[in-house]
C-alpha cells in the first residue's frame, strides 16, 4: 500500500479514482482532509469533500467515527481542552427538498404528540454560515471542539475583533467570517479559501497586516447566530415555495453561505423533539447539490449484508460527475429494481448527494429486470420482506457471517487490520466467530496463511482493542443486534447498566422515551441471541468507558411503569412539566386512543373524540386530580 502522504496526492491530482481506493486509504484520506479544514489549510474544496469523499465513506464505512463525531477540530489547536458552557451540538444536514420534506413530516408527528396544530409551526430559515464555529460566554471564546470540550480561543477577541452588528459579547454560539466583499477584493489573492483565512485568525501566532487589518475594518467578525437576519416561515409557505425561499435566504449576508438552516420555534414542540447524540432533531440545515448525470446500467448484481438484507449493485458506463469517475451504484433494495425496471441497459439518473454516494434518484428508461431467486452466497431462497429481498439463513450463510465479523471491528473503532480481506480469509479456516478470533494465536495465523509480520500484528490488534478504552454503547452495538445502533445503546445504557441489559424485558424497555414496542421486542429477543458471545467476549476484559446512570430518571418500580397515557384538554399545571413527570416514571406518552392505552387522563375543555374513543376502547378515564393522587 503507498504511504498515506502520496495516496493524498494522487487523490488530489485525480491520478486515483474513487472507486480504485481502498476503504483504509479513503478513511485516511478522508480524515487528513477534515484535519486540514478545521486548522483552515483545506487541501479539497469543501464541495469535494462534502459530496465526494465524506459520502463515499458513509457509505463504505457506515459506522466510522469520523461520521460518527462531531467533527473534530485539526492539529491546529494543541491547547488543553476545556469544558463549553454548553455543549454544542452540529447540525443533521439534508441535500435534497426530499430528506426536508421527512423532517416535516417528523415535526408534524411531533406536534401532533403535543396537540399543536401543525398549521402553527413557525420555521425559521437563517443562512448556514462557512465559517469557524465558536461559543462566546461573555468573557471566554471557545472552538466547538468535539462539542462538549473545546479550546479557548478568547484571544482572538482580544486582537480586537467585533461582534456583528456592534452587538455585545455573551450571545452564545457563533461563527467566525469574513464578508465576501471584503475577500474577493483584498484577500483572494493571498488565501484560497475565506475559510482559511478566518482559521489565521484564531491561530496561536501572531496575525500578520492583512488579517489585522480586516479585523480594524470590521471584515473579520464573530457573528452569533442569534444576530442573522430571519426568514419565517409556514409548514405551508415551505412546501410550496421551497426553492425560493432556499434562495433568498442564501443571499441574506454578505459572508460566504453553504447552506440554510431550519428549524422549528415553538419551545414546546422542541422540547418534545429533543436531541440525540450528535444533533437536535428541531434543526436541519439544507445543502444543495445540484450535479446530475444520466447513466446507462450495465448490470445489476445482488449483494448480501450482514443482516440478510440484498442490495442491488449497478455496475455503470463510467461516468463522471463532479470531477470523480463513477462506476458503480447502490439502489436501496429490489422494491426499487422491481417497480422502477433497473435492469441491464436500463438509464438511471444519478446524483452525488450528501448521503449516500453514488445515489440512484430515478430510473429514467427502463430495461427487462432480474431479481435473484437464491442468496447468491449460500443459495438459500430468498423471501420479499416489503421492499426488501432478504436472506434468513442469518446463522450459516457465509456473506452474514463475515458481514457481522467485520462489523464487530468496525464498530470497536479500537482496531487496525480486521478489515474484509481478513475476515473472509479467516473465515476460510472455519472461523464464524469474533470470540474465536479473539482466542487465535500468532502461530495459528500464520498456519492460515498470514505473513509473520501480519499475525504479529493482528495478535497486537486483538489485544488493543481489548485495552484501548471504548464507550459501552459502542461495545454493545458491535453485536449487531437489530435496532441496536450506537443511539440506540447509549439511550439503553443511560438507564441501565451494560451487564443488567439481558435481564430487561420487554416492559422495562418499552418504558424508555424513544423505544416503540415493537423496537423493544426486536431488542429483547436480539439481546437474548448475542448472550453467549457477549460472555464469551467479556472473559477478554474489554476496557469499557461506562456510561453514566440515569437513575433519577426512572423508578421502574413504580405500578404506574410501562402504562400508556394520552393528555387531553387543559391541565392546571403545565403539559410540559406533566409529560416529563410521567415519563419520569416509566409511563408511556401515546398520540391517540386505541385499545391498548390505558389512560386518558382529562382536563378543562377535553377532546371530545378522544373521551369518546376511550369509551369505545373501554380505556380508563382519569381526572387529573385522580391520576395525580395515584402516581403519587
Ligand atoms: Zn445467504
């Protein structure tokens, strides 16, 4: 394998393609070029980087940490790192009116849990600023870091930079700009991008004159966010007039844009809607994209995933689009090969979007399809579970079982070496566990075949990962287990310790905010069949980083634990405060009465369907004073 400092180059130079990298070197390449953004000497455009390398790695390597973090800052910042006032989270990005039009259906839903009628959602749309993201407390400046530890950059401040719109300090979270003006006609020359100009500015060094100066001329500023000027909008106005509005907002200031940034007002709504790990569900930011090309397939193949899932595979006319050569393409599933005819000859429209790369948006000629009747690794026939073509021969067939293997090391994200080759070479000397891995010798590795220095190594790895400290909830989503992502398990894990999850059934996870019952159902049995690896691989000792308990949340023990209830009506106190102490307890918060709610719980001027369908369902009817008394 070259080194990774030519492989950066023969990327840059486009003298490798995409498709011709291996997974190792564009999870590389990839991190230099993020490495090289944040410490603002980019080596890619940002559009390069966007809608080419960080796509193709989502989805080569769906779980790597770089899509998994908040973006981390580069080497440019050695400082300690210091606790945020807040923590800062990033931003859940779309690229197509089709992802914003599911986050307007997950508002609605929401609203519809909080009685909101969604014809009052307001949206405020505000440009997305490509700038440096800081948080301005008042008296410190702070990066954004890995959101949750940053490095202080008062400094920066202190060289006397202003806020936008002579405002005061202390408005919280904020980037730093240049305007667009102002770089076209004095700093172009010197600097390629704006962004690596505004990084000069926040260096340790001393500024030179050109950064002082656009400092003194009120150039360079830190604009909070709360300082952008508003389009607001209907649920309504933004579906009818979604590219206008995309539009005019992108053209509101006079600092470069990358994007707009949406998201709901309504405290209660996103009290509601909350936030996972990386970002708030209330907020997207829309980047557009707008390469297209029109491709012929040359043939599709079916591919089988670790869960039994088959992709099709459509191997393409080489084609290029945004400066990469394309060749292949993932649909999906076979639902799309069915209904749409992506066959052999068949013209697709493709577009390098945000999420999955490349992606096919349309069949626009159709051609005679072939869907596979037998799992192409095992032979087993295939059974339609919806959209989805599935192989169930989950325990032997070969394509699942190296599939669930590599997924394991991919998820630790502790290790080096675990890759496909490796799997599928030892799966050829009958390996089909990770805790048989785990037990391999130096000397058994290179009875399979593996050079000395490779087994050497490999041993080295198995016992890195074993003592390089991870998160629990990343442990336990190695197992693969079905609905069991990395989200998922750290909601679990919040709750309950990682070594009482198999005790839990299905009413004590159904009680969770954020756990349907039938993802709770999928967990228990899941958690039920990893059990023997997962003892065998806690005899290794994993170095697990626990997460801590939120005990105080929930007490199970309560009789009220697990009951769904649904408010209707005016309460004497507030909903909000209502919902929290419920769910505190374990009680379930469902949208509309059916014969499995338990409760309805009336206050002033109550729905007057909701009473009657409780009546239908013969759901117990509570007063407020009534249900308060009982969950005392
Ligand atoms: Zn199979």
């Amino acid at each position: 394998m070259a080194s990774s400092s030519s492989i950066v180059n023969q990327i840059i130079q486009q003298e490798v393609l995409l498709d011709d990298l291996s997974d190792d070197d564009l999870a590389s390449f990839c991190q230099i070029a993020n490495l090289a953004y944040r410490s603002g000497e980019s080596i890619i455009s940002d559009q390069d980087y966007d809608f080419i390398y960080l796509p193709a790695l989502k989805q080569r390597l769906p779980h790597h940490p770089l899509l998994q973090s908040i973006e981390p800052e580069g080497r440019g910042f050695s400082e300690e790192k210091v606790l945020l006032p807040e923590v800062m989270l990033s931003t859940d990005k779309a690229y197509s009116w089709d992802e914003i039009s599911k986050w307007i259906e997950r508002l609605k839903k929401s609203a519809i849990e909080i009685d909101l009628n969604s014809n009052l959602i307001q949206i405020k749309a505000t440009p997305k600023l490509d700038g440096f993201a800081g948080f301005d407390d008042g008296s410190r400046l702070y990066t954004r870091g890995d959101g949750k530890k940053g490095s202080d950059i008062s400094r920066v401040f202190e060289r006397g930079l202003q806020v936008y719109n002579d405002s005061e300090r202390g408005q919280g979270a904020g980037e730093i700009v240049v305007k667009k003006s102002y770089f076209e006609a004095y700093l172009s020359e010197y600097f390629e991008y704006p962004r690596n100009f505004q990084a000069s500015l926040i260096k340790e060094k001393a500024l030179d004159k050109k950064a002082k100066q656009a400092i003194a001329n009120k150039a360079a500023l830190f604009v909070p966010f709360s300082q952008l000027p508003i389009r607001s909008v209907t649920i309504d106005e933004l579906t009818t007039k979604f590219e206008q509005i995309v539009d005019t907002v992108l053209s509101m200031v006079d600092f470069d844009v990358d994007g707009v940034v949406f998201e709901a007002t309504n405290e209660a709504l996103k009290t509601q809607m909350g936030a996972n790990r990386k970002f708030h569900r209330w907020q997207i930011a829309f980047k557009e994209n707008k390469d297209k090309a029109q491709v012929t397939v040359l043939s599709v193949t079916p591919q089988v995933g670790r869960t039994g899932k088959i992709t099709p595979v459509a191997e393409l006319e080489p084609t290029q689009l945004s400066g990469a050569k394309i060749m292949r393409a993932t649909g999906h599933h076979y639902g799309l090969v069915k209904s749409q005819g992506l066959g052999a000859g068949s013209v697709i429209e493709l577009t390098r979007s945000g999420l999955v790369i490349p992606k096919i948006n349309q069949v626009l000629k159709s051609a005679p399809v072939n869907i596979p009747e037998i799992c192409p690794s095992c032979g087993e026939v295939l059974q339609w579970e919806s959209d989805f073509l599935m192989c169930l021969n989950h325990t032997v067939c070969p394509a699942q079982v190296v599939g669930r293997m590599e997924y394991f090391f991919k998820i630790l994200a502790n290790n080096d070496g675990f890759g496909i080759a490796t799997i599928e070479k030892l799966y050829e000397h009958g390996i089909r566990k990770v805790s048989q891995i785990y037990t391999l010798s130096i000397d058994d590795l290179s009875s399979m075949g593996f050079g000395e220095k490779t087994s050497i190594n490999l041993v080295n790895q198995l016992k890195r990962s074993t003592s390089e400290q991870i998160e629990d909830w990343r442990f336990l989503a190695a197992f693969g287990v079905v609905r069991l992502g990395m989200g998922n398990c750290e909601n679990l894990l919040n709750f309950y310790p990682i070594n009482a999850i198999f005790e839990l059934n299905l009413e004590r996870i159904s009680a969770i905010n954020g756990f349907a019952e039938l993802t709770a159902q999928m967990i228990v049995t899941g958690l039920d069949s990893i059990k023997p690896e997962f003892d065998l691989l806690s005899q290794y000792h994993f170095n697990l980083e626990l997460t801590p308990l939120q005990k105080d949340l929930v007490e199970f023990t309560h009789s009220f634990s697990g009951k769904k209830i649904i408010f209707t009506g005016k309460m004497s106190g507030s909903r909000e405060a209502m919902k929290k102490r419920a769910k505190s307890i374990g009680i379930k918060m469902v949208s509309s009465v059916s014969a499995k709610t338990d409760y309805l719980v009336v206050g002033e001027k109550a729905g007057q369907n909701k009473i009657k369908n409780a009546e239908k369902f013969g759901v117990e009817i509570l007063s407020e004073a009534d249900y308060l008394a009982l969950i005392k």
